[in-house]
C-alpha cells in the first residue's frame, strides 16, 4: 500500500515543503486498519460516506478538505499564518490515525486522541519537526473531541479545546461527522470536485 499517494492531494494542500515531507512521514506511521476499517462501527455519528471499507479514510480526507477550503476563505483563513494552516490541516490528516490504537484493538478507544497525540510527539525528530511545530499538532489533536471528553464509564479523560487552533481542528473534523453535509467520493477515495 502506497500511504503517500492515498494522501496526494491533502499532501499537496499544505504550502511548506519542509511540513509536507514531515507529514509524508506522518502518514507512513498510520496503521494499516486506518484505511480499511469505517469511522464508525454503528453509524450513530458520521455520514454514510464514513461508514464501511475506508470510512475512516474518507472522514479523515473530508476533515481536512472542509479545513483547506475553510482556510480559503480570507475572512477566515487570514487570522493564521501559513505555518499555522500547514499544521493544522497536518493535525486533521492525523487526528484518528490511532482510533483503535497503536495495534487494532476490536473497538475505537476513547483515549484515540492522546494516543494520536503521543506518536506526533515522541517521532517528531524522525519525521523533521521541530518540537514547537510538534507539539503544536499534539494540542490540536488530542482537543479534537471539543466537548466529548468524557469516557464510556464517566471519567474525564479529555480536554476541551481552548486555543483558536484547537477550535479550528475540532470544528472540521465536526462538520466531517455531520450527516447532513455529504462529500462526493470517487471509487479511489478521492473527493470529487
């Protein structure tokens, strides 16, 4: 499996060819089952894109397709600096990357976004981040729950987002979990434009 080239477009969103190549390495660290296994086993919180064979995948693409196109959009994507878009759409390619653990677990662990967190932070000298740059992305991903933070046994696990940064990530991957806003996949996984 060619990881790199399942992510050419995202990979190509961002504008720093020094992020690009760190992400490329990124991806190459994601798990196989991330591009087979559905964003939801019940289909209770994603859109029908998201289920089955790859769903994770498109949900992943569809996050950071509605951040790119967001980012677009001056009114919004002119309160970042470039740097700061690259590493967010880096955070959103990584979010679920670990959504059933380092090694496939049988059900999506809650603690997914610590997890995700975790592996940006300690290969971030493997894959030519800085530490700033690295810990920038673990923020924003272990955040993106926004306010679902609390387990399946009622403990407080996560943290809410609170940087404008976190926000962000939170809300594309949010609006990509939404079954009113359908993305076109091709039979390649590929958003249709």
């Amino acid at each position: 499996m060619n990881k790199k080239e399942i992510f050419y477009d995202e990979i190509n969103y961002l504008k720093n060819e020094d992020l690009r190549n760190s992400l490329i390495k990124l991806i190459e660290l994601l798990p196989d089952y991330f591009f087979h296994e559905a964003a939801s086993s019940t289909g209770k919180y994603h859109p029908k894109y998201a289920l089955g064979d790859g769903g994770l995948l498109r949900h992943t693409k569809a996050a950071v397709r509605i951040g790119y196109e967001l980012l677009q959009d001056p009114s919004i994507g002119n309160k970042y600096n470039t740097k700061e878009q690259d590493l967010m759409l880096i955070s959103l390619l990584m979010h679920d990357g670990f959504k059933r653990g380092i090694i496939e677990e049988k059900y999506t662990r809650f603690d997914h976004p610590l997890i995700a967190a975790k592996v940006v932070l300690d290969n971030y000298d493997k894959v030519g981040l800085s530490l700033e740059d690295a810990t920038f992305i673990s923020d924003a991903i272990k955040t993106h729950m926004g306010n679902f933070t609390v387990d399946y046994n009622g403990n407080e696990v996560l943290e809410k987002p609170h940087t404008k940064y976190q926000n962000f990530v939170h809300m594309c991957d949010y609006l990509a979990s939404r079954k009113c806003l359908l993305v076109p996949f091709d039979e390649h996984n590929n958003i249709q434009l």
